[in-house]
C-alpha cells in the first residue's frame, strides 16, 4: 500500500460509519492559535476528533534552543494516539482547512511512529467536504482508548549538526517549503531573521495543489520534484520550511509522486537560527 495516499470527501462520507476509522481535524492558524479548536467545536466532520498543532502534534517550545513547533516526545504523541482510539491497524483520515500542511505534520508523525499505511490526507481538505454538500456536527466524540505502539524511526530525522556538516556537498538536495519572499529574505513574518540555510532551493509547498486546493497528479509531482532535484540522487534530498510544519507537505506530494521518504530537518529555519554562527543565505 502506498505511503501517502489521498481519499475524496465522497468516498470518506461512505465510509464514516466503518469500524476502526478515526478521523482528525487538524485545523490550526499561525496568527491564532486558538482558532483551530474554535472553529471545530463550531462544526467539523461527525466523527472527528480535534488534535491541536502546538498541544498534541508539537513539544513545547524551549526559547532560543529549539524551532516553533519541536516534535512531540514519542511516548506523549503515542498516549494522544491511543486516546484518539487509534489502534495499529486503524484506518486514519487527516483534515485541515488550509492547504493540508497541518494535516500532512499527523501523516508525517504517524509515518515517524510506524503507522504507515491506511493512513490517508482529506484531498480538498474541509473546503472540499463543505463543497459536496456534505454536513458537520458539533459533537464530541468519546472514543474508547485504542492500542496503538509505534517507534520513533530516527532515519527519518535530520538534526542541524549534521545539516551543517552536509551543506555545499554536491550530492545534496534541500527544499525550503516556504514561499518565495520569505526564502529570499524579502519578508519575515515569524521569525527574527530572515533567509534561508545556505545550498536550500525554495519549493513551496502550494505548488504542490491545483487552483482547486486538491494535489497535483502524481506525474506532474513527479516532474515538479525530478527538476529540483536534477541529477542528484534521491537518497539526498533533506526537506525543512519554518518549524517543521509545511515541510511535510512536500514529503507528502514527493511520496504521492513516488519518491521514498526523505529525512526532515524538523527544527527547520526557526531552529537554524537560534545560532548565530550557522550560516544564513539572502537572495535565489
């Protein structure tokens, strides 16, 4: 079974009544953190259950030492798995309302965890549900506490000590999934400084959707990825953003594009920077 796979909201609403499916409304907003919980206890797909970006899918944060949204420990992220219902065998549907890179931060941490398959990306997110004509509720749900056991694969992670010790090797490919301007350095709405690490290439990660929010085809992926990459191996490409966030979103699409599972530079820039002495780049 593929690695990252995408389900449509009719084919999930034919689904919500099957055993063992858990649904989670990832919803969050950088600007509002509370929004997130707000808006699902305003109305979210019956069944779901709300995981919070910075409570449940992020560590907190260690002032000047780590990125905005460090990873949760494994063992706390695993209680929250388990209180969600979530069993190894579950079948889990992930959802946000923005572009999906808060939904595609749970794929990756299941994936970390182990649970790598029957794991699935609402395709559309919410914008999408809503636009079926499909209906929301308000209600809770109260799962009974599922089994799940996973461990952290720490393959999947790269620390900024041995970024630095990669960076201006020619087999190298890293993706900043942030947006144009705030790689080049022209804006920086949430961090201190501005840039992006030396050697990265901006591959932001709404280049990843079509103009109607839903992911690409898998072979426009596939070439989108083939030409950032070049003739660099796959096995170098290393993947970060901001926090850690919407890096996962590039991970998603290159897994849709059928690209292995790349490391994540989880820090991300919110993390390179807490030292002045790593190297900052301005400009393409």
């Amino acid at each position: 079974m593929p690695l990252a796979q995408l389900i449509d909201a009719e084919r999930l609403h034919s689904r919500l009544q099957e055993p063992g499916l858990v649904l989670l409304d990832c919803r969050f907003a950088l600007d509002d953190p509370t929004y997130g919980a707000r808006v699902y206890a305003e109305g979210h797909i019956p069944g779901a259950r709300f995981a919070d970006l910075e409570h449940d899918l992020s560590a907190p944060v260690v002032k000047g030492v780590t990125g905005r949204h460090p990873l949760p420990e494994p063992s706390t992220l695993i209680d929250k798995l388990r209180a969600w219902g979530i069993d190894n065998d579950s079948q889990v549907v992930l959802y946000d309302d923005s572009p999906g890179a808060f939904a595609a931060r749970a794929w990756w941490l299941l994936a970390w965890l182990g649970k790598r398959d029957g794991v699935y990306l609402l395709d559309g997110g919410l914008k999408a549900w809503k636009d079926a004509g499909l209906a929301l509720d308000n209600d809770t749900p109260t799962p009974a506490a599922g089994s799940f056991t996973g461990q952290a694969d720490a393959a999947l992670l790269l620390s900024a000590t041995q970024l630095q010790q990669r960076l201006g090797g020619a087999e190298l490919t890293l993706l900043d999934a942030r947006a144009l301007p705030r790689f080049r350095g022209e804006v920086e709405p949430l961090d201190p400084v501005a840039g992006h690490i030396p050697g990265a290439q901006c591959a932001a990660f709404t280049d990843n959707l079509g103009d109607d929010g839903r992911f690409l085809p898998a072979e426009r992926l596939r070439a989108r990825f083939d030409t950032l990459r070049g003739a660099r191996p796959v096995e170098s490409l290393v993947a970060y953003c901001g926090s850690g966030v919407t890096a996962c979103h590039n991970l998603f699409a290159m897994s849709l594009a059928g690209y292995p599972l790349a490391p994540l530079y989880a820090g991300s820039w919110s993390e390179w920077i807490t030292d002045p002495a790593r190297p900052v780049a301005t400009g393409d």
